[in-house]
C-alpha cells in the first residue's frame, strides 16, 4: 500500500488511502505540475494487467459533464499500473441524507436527472457500458452543485444485445438487482439501482435487498401513510409508482431503457404542498350561521350603499335579486342575496409571449464562457464515408453508410490563441509546447496571432478545453456531418477543386503535385491564418476552416475498420484504442487529405504544429 507523501511519476504526491475498488486501490492525491487534487487508482498485485489497461481504455474514451475525467496513465518501476483521474470534491448521497433527511422531490428529481443523463451516456456506448454499481455512495455533489457519478469498479461493457456474465463482485445490497446475483446484467439492470437510489433519496431508508424481496419483504410506499406517518408528502403517486416499475424483481417488468424511466418521472404532475391538518372545532348551532348569514347580507348591502354615495355612476340602477342556496355544515340556510353587476373594469391587453425560433440551418448561439460563436446542426440522416469507386479515398474511409445524428452545435471557427489563453490563465488548461509557429518563433502569446488557431495542443490539452468551456470535443460522426451536410459532398462547399479561382481554404499543395491542383500559390501566410478568413469555404451549416488551416481533435478512438461495424445512430467512435482521431487536414499536407471525409489519428498526448481544435455541444 503506498503510505502518504509517496511520490509517484515525480509529479503526483499521495495524501491518503481512500479505499479499495474493483479495479485496485484508490488514493486521494496532488499533482505537483497542475496544483490541484486527482485520485490515483493502482493495480492490484496479481490483477490482470491486460484487464485493468482495457479499463483504463475503456474510461478515457468517456468525456460527459457528470463523469470524471482520466487525466493519465502509466506503469511504474514495480510494474504495477497506475490511472489518475479528477478528484470530485463534494458529498455524496448518502452523507446528505444521513445528514439533512430525505430530499423533497423536485430536489432529488434535479440532482438524478444529471446522473440519468450521464448513465444513458454510459448505456450508448459502442458497446454499451453498464455500471453494476449505482448507488447514493457513488453520486457526489459538487458546490455548484453538479452531480458527479464515481466509481466504475465493476462496470461493464456489454455487446449488442447480450448481457455479461456475472462478475466477481455484485454491487451494493438492496441497489443490486436480482439477475446481478445469479445470471447476466443488461441496461435495465441499472435502471432497478437508479429507482433504488431514488428511493432512498426520497424515504431516507435503505432499499430492502433483492434477494430479501424475492422472499417477501415489501417495499414501503413512499407517498402513503405508514404506521400513522407520512414517509415523504412531496412525492407524487406518479413518481412512487415510476420507482416501484423500476425496481420490479423481473427485468422484463421494469422499464426498457434509462430514458423511458426519466421519461415517466418528469412528466408526473406536480404536487402541491400537503394542507395543514383540520383544526378541532365545535360544532356551531343552526341559529348562529343563520346569523353570521345575516350579517354577511347586511354587510354587503351597506358596500353597495356606500358606493353609491361615492360613485353613483358606478352603479346600474336596477339591481338583480336572484335565490341563492348557501351551504354550510350541519344545515342548509336559503337567502335573498342582492347582487349588483357593478360597471366593467378596464379590459387588461392580452400579453402575447414572443415566439420562440425555430431552430434551423442559419441559427447560431454565443458560448457565455469563452465568446465563441457556434452554428446549429439539425438532427437528421447524412452520408459518412466516401463509395467504393472514390479512387482517392483511404480504405479507412470506406463503406460510405448513412448515419442518423441528433441535434447539435458545432463551433463555427477552430479555438484561437486568445480563447485558449483565458483557460490556462483560469488554470483548467496546460499551455501548448512549443509556444512557435511552424516559421516563427513567437506564436501563442503574441497578440499579433490572437485570431489565429492554437496549435501544439493534445487530445488530452483538447477535451480539457472544451470541458473548461462547457462544451466537449466532437465525435467524429459530428465532425463530418458538420463539415459535409446530407449529401456526401467531397469538400465543405460542394464537390468541385475551383479554388484556383475562389480562395476557399488555407492550402498550398507544394507538398503534393499529384492533387487535384498542382499550381495553388501562396495565400501569403504559409503558415495558419486567422480563424474566418475563407468565407467562401463554409460548409452547408456555415462552419468555417473545416478544410485546412489545422488538423482538429475528435472525441473518438482511431480505428481504420470502423465504419464496417459502425452503428447507424449517434456513433460514438471504437471503444478503445492507441491514437485518438484528427479531421479537416492543415495548410501543410497533401491535397487529399483536406476532403471531408479524410480520417487521420495520433497519440493523445502529442502535439504538433498543426494540431487544433474545435468544440460541440
């Protein structure tokens, strides 16, 4: 066991021992290089190397707002594999429970929907990945506060349509579903814990384990009254009966998926906040609310005298008297009532609420954090890849197939220096190395080249970035569909090289006299040029250097087969890899590779002088 003050890599100074996990034992460190505080996880003694690198692998391809974030890996002189990922400072679900009792439920509902969202994310991985451990342990708040979902010790990934074997561990009782006992797991086997969860958070009691149920044991309702109390009087019979469906012994019995059991939660009517209990009273005879009746008539009789002295006008000069029936307890009293139809207020305008727009091809936001402008990119199918008989595509380009993508954004220039800056300046970036250009020695830094794009930067220097940003990196899926549209075109602005004519992109093809124009002078810069400085080569949703200027880092793992087992929706890249993915090509290289569809990748963490970037959201 390392014991504190250990140094490791030279950089990263152990404080303590948090525990242990399914991967090896967790450890609360400080990264001397970047001054703040990461968790380390080491390999345990006599694990499966093998296994435990796959893991490493498998949780740096994830990059979602309410996961953590690997920051490093490497193996250490014992030969024991060590991962370093965010420190998520902040309580977790079960200490605020235990603490301040149970949660109202639009507050609980607030914080889940988070780690819904973040297991969905999970659960649409290719293959998909499930948790097995889900519970108010594993959910940390932070102070903004932002709901963090930790601890990935017996996850698994899941191929399409089957379930894994059981595994060595089996979750935390009462949030582990029965099958995770006996048989294989699949994504409703995290939907019992997430209706788990919920249920502690909202009755502040442990959930009855699996295997207790299967011999009888109920769970409580959470809304109803219990032995004389009310468990929890803001939760609705929508939202009890959503989680007693998630929770049902038999998978096939709860709902389908993550969505269809957030879905169900937040369409439950809200409740109002329960009456206050009924006073005791005495019964009141018969003749005392004849009288209050009385009373109440003459009352009103003397307002409409009254106003008639103030404002004869005001007043019709007929008054109506119609029969009406009051109803009261323990007795029914009939009164006259004069009802006078006093003059018409003035009629208040109808607000009409401004429409919202529709969003559409043309319509762009500003990030609040970094000021970059960013373009829509609507949902729909588009053609990712290039035909067979393209002959100057790349293998790794092939089979074309059509690809369903939601909705998303896409910055409409890559990052400059001066955003870039403003992240290391906050500290949450590491500044490029070098800090030159490719024919000069002073580039980031200088504001002569602020509009210019930042280059020298990782993967890893890329994600943390967008993540800075509230953004993320792209997939290469949303990379393309954004640089190409629908139609399969082979450059952002359609299909024809005619940039002899119409500057289009920064390019010089010195490099490659076999491309498609072997006399393309220099633009003058040889080198990057100011983000925006080709309008001409937008692509069909405005998205401006998608062809040229600098490579851009994508999310997804390089895999040069890909797109023979891509899946049709949302494709989020191989599960793993070595080198992480690269589009759009750079002002240095051959002509080729500035088409569309031109696939490249690199280490994570190395740097080059056209390496760039771009985010999504």
């Amino acid at each position: 066991m390392l014991t504190p003050g250990a140094l490791l890599q030279n950089r990263y100074q152990i404080i303590d021992h948090l525990g242990g996990g399914g991967m090896g034992d967790v450890y609360r460190a400080y990264a001397r290089h970047l001054g703040n505080k990461i968790v380390i996880v080491k390999e345990n003694r006599g694990g499966d190397p093998q296994m435990f690198q796959r893991e490493a692998h498998l949780l740096a391809a994830l990059n979602h707002p309410n996961l953590p974030r690997v920051l490093d890996h490497f193996i250490e002189a014992n030969g024991l594999q060590y991962l370093v990922m965010d420190y998520i400072e902040g309580q977790n679900l079960e200490d605020a429970v235990k603490q301040h009792g149970a949660f109202l439920q639009q507050s609980a509902l607030e914080r889940m929907n988070q780690i819904f969202d973040a297991v969905n994310y999970l659960h649409h991985q290719n293959p998909p990945l499930i948790h097995r451990d889900l519970k108010p342990q594993n959910i940390i708040v932070t102070a903004e506060p932002k709901a963090m979902l930790v601890d990935f010790g017996i996850a698994k990934q899941m191929a399409s349509g089957q379930q894994t074997a059981p595994g060595v561990r089996f979750g935390s009782p009462g949030y582990a579903p029965p099958e995770q006992y006996s048989g294989g797991t699949d994504a409703r086997s995290d939907v019992y814990s997430l209706g788990a969860t919920l249920y502690y958070l909202l009755s502040a009691q442990d959930p009855p384990a699996a295997t207790e149920r299967a011999y009888g044991k109920m769970i409580p309702p959470l809304a109803l009254v219990s032995q004389g109390e009310t468990i929890n009087p803001t939760v609705t019979p929508n939202v009890e009966s959503a989680i007693h469906k998630a929770m049902a012994l038999n998978g096939a019995q709860r709902y389908a998926s993550v969505q269809e059991f957030q879905q169900a939660l937040n369409t439950a009517p809200a409740l109002l906040p329960p009456l206050p209990p009924p006073a005791t009273t005495r019964a009141i005879p018969t003749w005392l609310w004849a009288f209050l009746g009385a009373v109440i008539v003459a009352a009103a009789l003397f307002g409409v005298f009254i106003g008639r002295l103030t404002n004869p006008a005001s007043l019709p000069p007929i008054p109506i008297v119609v029969e009406q029936t009051v109803l009261v307890p323990q007795t029914v009293i009939a009164l006259r009532t004069v009802i006078v139809t006093a003059t018409p207020l003035p009629i208040t305008p109808t607000f009409t609420p401004t429409p919202t727009p529709t969003l559409g091809i043309g319509s762009t936001q500003i990030s609040p954090i970094d000021g970059a402008e960013m373009v829509y990119v609507p949902e729909g199918e588009f053609l990712m890849g290039s035909m067979d008989n393209d002959a100057a595509a790349n293998s790794n380009e092939k089979p074309q197939h059509t690809v369903y993508l939601d909705a998303f954004w896409i910055d409409q220039h890559e990052v400059t220096n001066a955003q870039y800056e403003r992240c290391v300046d906050a500290g949450e970036c590491s500044p490029p190395n070098p800090t030159k250009l490719y024919m000069h020695d002073s580039y980031y830094g200088n504001a002569q080249y602020d509009d210019y794009p930042v280059i020298y930067v990782s993967w890893n220097d890329a994600r943390d970035y967008c993540a800075w940003a509230g953004r993320r990196l792209p997939t290469e899926a949303e990379w393309e569909k954004a640089a190409r549209g629908t139609d399969g075109r082979i450059y952002p602005w359609g299909n024809a090289w005619d940039v002899r004519t119409t500057r289009r992109l920064n390019f010089s093809d010195k490099n490659d006299p076999t491309g498609p124009s072997d006399t393309i002078a220099d633009d003058g810069y040889g080198d990057t040029a100011p983000v925006g400085s080709y309008p001409d080569g937008a692509s069909p949703y405005g998205a401006l250097d998608m062809a040229g200027n600098v490579w851009e880092w994508v999310n997804d793992w390089y895999d040069g087969n890909y797109y023979s087992s891509s899946p049709r929706a949302n494709p989020q890249g191989s599960s793993s890899g070595e080198n992480r993915v690269l589009r759009g090509g750079s002002w240095y290289l051959a002509a080729s590779v500035v088409r569309a569809a031109d696939r490249s990748g690199n280490d994570p963490v190395g740097r080059g002088y056209v390496d760039g970037l771009r985010c999504a959201q």
